[in-house]
C-alpha cells in the first residue's frame, strides 16, 4: 500500500491540501489560536507519513508544487501595497525606521540568546534568519555556514506564533496604529503573520506585506554583520 502510494505524484500534495483545509475548519468552529491551519497540517502530515511509512524525500518530492508557488504567492502581497501606496508615501520615514529597528531587533535578539547558551557558530548562523519569507532565509542560512533544514524549521515556528499570537501581543504592547502593526507582524513573522495582517485589516496587511521584502533585503546585509561579530 504504501508503495502504491509513494508512486502516486499527487498524493503527497493532497495530504497536505487536506490538512490546512481541516485547519481551516477547526479554526472557523473552535476560534482558537491553537487551531492554526499550517499547524494542524504539519500535524496531519507528520501522522500521515508515520501511518503510511513514506519517508520524507518521498513526500518533499511529491509536494515541489506547493514550494514553486512560495515564490509567486509572495509576490501577490504586493497588490494589497500598491492599494495603499498614497499611505505609504506619507508615512515612508516612520516606516523604514520602524522595520529597521524591527530587523535589529531580530538579529540582536539571536546574538544574546546565542551568546547566553553559548551556541556554536553554525547554529547561530541557522537561526539568524528566522524572521523573514522562506526564500531569503534558506539563502542566508546557506552562505553564512548554516543548517538550512533547521533554519526552514526555525522560520516556520516563528511564523506560527507570529500568525497565532502577532496580534494579541501588539493589543498588549499597546500597539493599535494599524500601520504599526502591520509592521510589527510583518518585520517579525513574514508571509505567515502577514496572512493574520490581512485579516486583522487591510492597512495591517499591506504595511505587512512592505515588511516582507524589505525586511528580507535588510536582513541579508545585517545578518553578515551579526555573523562576524559572533
């Protein structure tokens, strides 16, 4: 059974179609944080391949599809930015000086809980770019000496909290402008916090959606800063 099915090309994808979708159903009837729909479909996937015994080649093989679309899905967050491009104008000082601070804060962030726990080189270069978009990550990670594969897991958990708890810890920050909130998720959790930006309001997410790339291309140059003084 489970050859016929590591030899099925759309199985892999199915079962992770199938997941977010019960995710989605479980957050829409229980309301919880908890009942996030990327992680209920990590969850379900990880059960499945258990079950099924599919090792992981197999399935990240036969899902390539949903990661060729990372890219043009990312892309897409530019249209809610371009609705907004007059706000963004306006505001473009306090915004730049808002996902800088928000990056520094990422990298300085890394650097004390690396030097405290007294982690090696490597693993603080895999967890230096936790708080951008996929994408970047994986290349930084790579250049500076890191674990990508941990690095893709590091991105992934901070984008789930990010998404469950991004804006109930801004309400308790005090944070309410929804420029600086979508800022604050977006510099902090990319892609995945900016899913909760959009839903929180349409300002929230496309200032989100800003934080994405520009936090990513910051991020390429000050995580080679934070890399050498480790």
């Amino acid at each position: 059974m489970s050859k016929l099915l590591q030899d099925s090309t759309f199985f892999c994808l199915a079962i992770s179609l199938i997941g977010y979708e019960i995710g989605i159903i479980l957050r829409q009837k229980t309301k919880l944080a908890l009942c996030n729909p990327l992680l209920i479909s990590i969850v379900f996937v990880i059960i499945i391949l258990k079950v099924t015994n599919i090792k992981y080649e197999v399935y990240e093989d036969g899902s390539q599809l949903l990661s060729y679309l990372l890219t043009p899905s990312t892309v897409c967050l530019a249209i809610p930015l371009y609705q907004q491009m007059g706000l963004l104008k306006k505001n473009m000082k306090a915004i730049l000086a808002g996902i800088l601070s928000g990056v520094f804060t990422s990298l300085a962030g890394v650097w004390v809980f690396s030097t405290l726990f007294h982690l090696d080189k490597q693993i603080y270069a895999t967890l230096l770019p936790k708080s951008i978009t996929t994408a970047i990550g994986m290349g930084i990670s790579e250049e500076l000496g890191g674990i990508v594969t941990i690095t893709v897991a590091a991105i992934i958990i901070t984008g789930i909290i990010g998404n469950m708890f991004g804006d109930v810890i801004c309400r308790l920050c005090g944070i309410r402008h929804p420029i600086a909130t979508g800022l604050a998720i977006g510099t902090a959790t990319h892609a995945m916090g900016t899913a909760k930006a959009m839903e929180i309001g349409e300002i929230e997410g496309a200032m989100s959606s800003l934080s994405i790339a520009v936090a990513g291309l910051i991020t390429v140059v000050g995580s080679t800063i934070f890399y050498q003084l480790y």
